[in-house]
C-alpha cells in the first residue's frame, strides 16, 4: 500500500489510489485466509463489490485493468523490495543505513525498474518506502511495559494497526451509510501515522499534550512524505484527517481510535491483558481519570479503554453501539 502510494505519486498509475488499495488489502487477506474471506464477503452489503476487485487482482494481465494490474505489480515489487532487505541485504553484509547508499545498490540490481524511468522520483519512491519499513519494526505504545504491559511475546506493530484501520473502514462503509468517500479515506489511513516513523507513536499518557503532539508529528509528517510530487496533497490530507472537521476526517478518525478499542479487547478476550492490580507502576494506572474510572467500577484493563473512548463517537450511534457490542460480546 505504501509503495502504491508512492509509485502513484511520482507516475499517475491510476486515478484513484483508494481502489488499489482496497485491492492489495483484499489480496494480502486472500493469500492467508481464503476461506474465511470469501466467507466474510458473502455477508457484506459490498461484498460483491469487492469480490469483483479482488477478481480483477487475480486477473492483472487483462489490458484494460488498470488498477489490478498496477495493484498486482506493486505486490509483486513489494515482495521483491522486501527480499532485498530481509535476505540480500543480510546475507551480503551491507552494514549502511544510508537511503541514497541502499538505493544505488537496489538500482543496480534492478529493482527499482518497476517503479518507472525516472531517476530522481524512483530514489524518493525508494526513500518513502524504506522510511515506512521502520513501522513494521515499533511496536503501538499503548501494549508496552510501561503503558499496559500486554503479555505476549509479539506486540502488534504500527504497520498492522494502518493495515487493521484501512480494513475495518471497508467493512464498516459497506454496511452503514455514512455518505464518506472511502477511497479517499483509505488513502489516508494508509499514511495516517509517517509522523511516527520520526517520533514513535505518542500516547495521551506521555506527558505531551494534544497540540503539542500534533505540532511535532506535523512537522514529521512533512519531513518523511519529503519530496514526493504529490507531497502537499498527502500533507493536506493527513492535516485534514487531525482537524476532524469533514465528514471523511471523522469517520477515518473513528476508525482509527476503533480499531485500537478492537485490539485492547482482543488482548483481553485472549488473556494477554494483566489484570489491574498488575499495572501500579505503569503511566496509564497512574492517570487521575483512569483512577477516578477504577473508582466507579472499572475491573479490567478494556473497562478503561472503553470509558476513555467512549466520547470520542457521541456525535455517532454506530460508532457508539459498535463500541458497545465490543464490550458486551467475547471476540476471540
């Protein structure tokens, strides 16, 4: 999805980027659950649609399909991209770190021939990708020792929560009518956190306030999108998404916060969640309102997340009784 993003920036592959990737999504789920995708998309109002995307995916030679050849293409150039730095890079003992160094060398095997035929924007495609690898390293604050302490040997990561949110505005959208672009929503789901490729992924228990939060994420955000073509309107969207202002920003802001409250219950249906008593010494218990919440009631670590979420969507009754039925039913 990230190097779509950025291939389409620097070559207009395709009118709308949201489309493809709606297709990677579908095809990166097909590839490891099959049936139980094409079991869930039986029971989505949209799930038609998006069987026939995930078609037009798997039949990318088609001339006339524009966006599942360039979805396959950047699947495949992924694939590629990530075996060069997983296996070649290692087995070859290249020690730098440095962007213009690695992309040189990816550009003399070839690898960067699928991006397109300019020099100058393949090098900021391969900087915005290499960049964005960083996120399949960090792990989301929220689960570590000094913020809930979930106990499982691995945390999910910052690239998995994107991925989750782009995935769970699919499925909401198909059953509910906002009246949201979701293409354009996906789109910036997909880069909503590059600020944290800088600064690591903030939580409200930090000590960083909210303006001062976005006033340095902000300036993140600007500096890892860097100088692709379409660097302004990415910069405008994710600004627009913080604002929540629009229709499309607060619905892509619910997703995000969701997907969040989806995974703490997770983690708590599954027995990752140590219970309150276990969590004295971590910045999250010793905030005054999640005391004042284990005061009036609070036993479990997703009764916090929900009392300090719950807010968020009180302009939304879907959002608020999705929330609810989160609550009430055993996920996992």
């Amino acid at each position: 999805m990230i190097l779509a993003t950025a291939i389409n920036s620097e070559y207009s592959k395709v009118d709308n980027l949201g489309i493809t990737i709606r297709m990677i999504l579908l095809a990166a789920i097909n590839e490891f659950y099959h049936d139980d995708l094409k079991d869930a998309l039986k029971r989505l109002n949209n799930g038609d649609l998006y069987s026939v995307e995930l078609n037009e995916y798997y039949e990318s030679e088609d001339f006339n399909n524009n966006h599942g050849r360039f979805s396959f293409k950047c699947m495949t150039t992924e694939h590629m991209m990530e075996n060069f730095f997983e296996k070649f890079v290692k087995e070859e003992n290249i020690n730098t770190e440095d962007v213009r160094e690695l992309y040189l060398i990816a550009k003399n095997y070839g690898l960067t021939d699928n991006f397109g035929n300019d020099d100058n924007k393949n090098f900021e495609i391969f900087r915005f990708y290499c960049l964005n690898r960083i996120l399949k390293k960090k792990v989301r604050s929220g689960w570590d020792p000094n913020h809930w302490n979930v106990s499982i040997d691995r945390i999910e990561r910052i690239s998995e929560h994107v991925v989750g949110t782009i995935a769970l505005a699919t499925a909401i959208a198909s059953e509910f009518d906002f009246s949201i672009d979701l293409e354009k929503v996906s789109s910036v789901l997909c880069i909503h956190e590059v600020g944290e490729i800088n600064i690591g992924d903030i939580t409200p228990f930090d000590g960083i306030t909210p303006e001062q939060k976005q006033e340095i994420e902000h300036k993140a955000i600007i500096d890892v999108i860097g100088n692709l073509l379409n660097c302004n309107d990415m910069v405008n969207s994710i600004f627009e998404f913080d604002s929540q202002k629009t229709k499309d920003s607060k619905f892509a802001h619910y997703c995000d916060k969701l997907e969040a409250d989806i995974q703490a219950k997770v983690y708590q249906d599954m027995g990752f969640q140590h219970s309150l008593s276990e969590q004295q010494n971590n910045v999250v218990f010793k905030s005054p309102r999640v005391q004042k919440m284990i005061e009036d009631g609070a036993t479990t670590a997703f009764d916090i997340w929900y009392e300090w979420d719950k807010s968020i969507y009180v302009d939304s009754p879907i959002f608020t009784k999705t929330l609810r039925y989160i609550k009430d039913t055993k996920l996992c």
